[in-house]
C-alpha cells in the first residue's frame, strides 16, 4: 500500500482524482447505452438514461474541484470520444457472424446496436451541456463565492440540464412526435433530471477543493 501511495505522489495524482475520473466516466457510458431503451413513464417517452445521467453533471463538479477547470474540460472531450466510439463498436460486432451455438445474436444487436440518432443526441447533448455546466460553475466559484457549495451544483445544473434536454430531444426525437409530445419529454426530462440533481447534492462534500480553479 505505501508503494501505491508513493506512485500517486510522484504522478501528482490521489485516490480522489482516479475515483471521480472513473465515476464521470461510467456515469457516462452506462447513461448513453441505457438511453437505447424508450421507456414510458406516466404516458411520456423517456430515455433510460435519464434517471442515472443526471450525476454526471454533480460529478462534474467533483472533477472541477479536484482537477481543475481545463483539465475537468480534457476530461469531458475524453468522455465524448469514448461514449461515440461505443454504439459504433457495438455496431461492428453485432453485424459479425454469430456462432452456432450463441442463441442470443438478434437479442445482442437488438440491445447494443442502438438507433444512431438517438447516440449522436445524448454524445452532442451531454458533451455540450457538460462544457456550460463548467462555465457556470467557474464563474460562480470565481466570481461569486467559494462558499455554499451546494448552491454552486444546484445552479451550474440548472443551466446545464435544459440545455442536455433541449440538444438530446432536437437531434434525436424532432420530425418523430408532434410537438405537443416534445415538449412534455423535455418537461418530464428536466424535472427527473433536477430531482436526481437535488438527492445528488451531498457528493460535492465528499471531496476537498483545489486550491487553483
């Protein structure tokens, strides 16, 4: 274990670093692959990415205290270039021949072979809103206080949110439902979204801050 934490050291690296890094970028990918599945909830479409993505943006805001601005920025690219690789894999070896003897090959393309579209929405809606939330939580931080962090996640989320909704219901439903429809999915959308945002709120105490914003 010393040896572990000497490698840390000398990498300029902690625990904290490597658990937010890895967390955001799981939050991601297992929100994007969920968000193949159209569920219905009280008679609204929603993707099934929607009750677990929205920590991403609270641990977003653990990365920008423990990594900083521009390297929490590296890491939302990095994320996004990860998350459009990973319906085109699924793509590739679900349209390998499958063997003999796997029974599940249609049920395998079915579920991680998912609509296009709708990939390119939560990659496009989710890198773009993760880049404002970064914004605002800067500013709020630089410009305002560095006190009350939990009002820096409820507000950064609150511009951020609406803009992953509006992006995510455009590029992957526009042309499909009337807009009456759209609009109930960006309402339903938004308050699970801040809901989960609210309950999510404790996690910014969990690491310290960094010292250069």
């Amino acid at each position: 274990m010393s040896f572990e934490n000497n490698e840390l050291k000398e990498y300029n690296i902690n625990f904290a670093n490597i658990f937010v890094i890895c967390s955001y970028i799981a939050c991601q990918m297992i929100s994007n692959i969920a968000s193949a599945k159209i569920a219905n909830v009280f008679t609204l479409a929603v993707d099934g990415g929607t009750f677990l993505y929205p920590l991403a943006f609270t641990i977003r805001d653990l990365a920008h205290k423990t990594i900083g601005k521009n390297n929490t920025r590296k890491l939302i690219i990095i994320s996004a270039i990860i998350n459009i690789f990973t319906p085109i894999y699924f793509y590739f070896v679900a349209k390998l021949p499958a063997d003999a003897s796997y029974k599940f090959a249609e049920a395998f393309t079915n579920t991680l072979s998912p609509i296009l579209r709708i990939a390119i929405a939560g990659v496009v809606g989710s890198t773009i809103a993760e880049l404002v939330d970064t914004e605002v939580y800067h500013f709020f931080v630089t410009k305002i206080t560095k006190k009350h962090q939990w009002l820096r996640v409820l507000i950064s989320n609150a511009f951020s949110i609406p803009v992953d909704n509006l992006l995510f219901v455009i590029i992957a439903f526009w042309g499909l439902f009337p807009f009456d429809v759209l609009v109930g999915i960006f309402i339903f959308n938004f308050f699970v979204k801040y809901a989960v945002t609210i309950i999510s709120v404790p996690m910014i105490y969990l690491v310290k801050e960094k010292s250069n914003q």
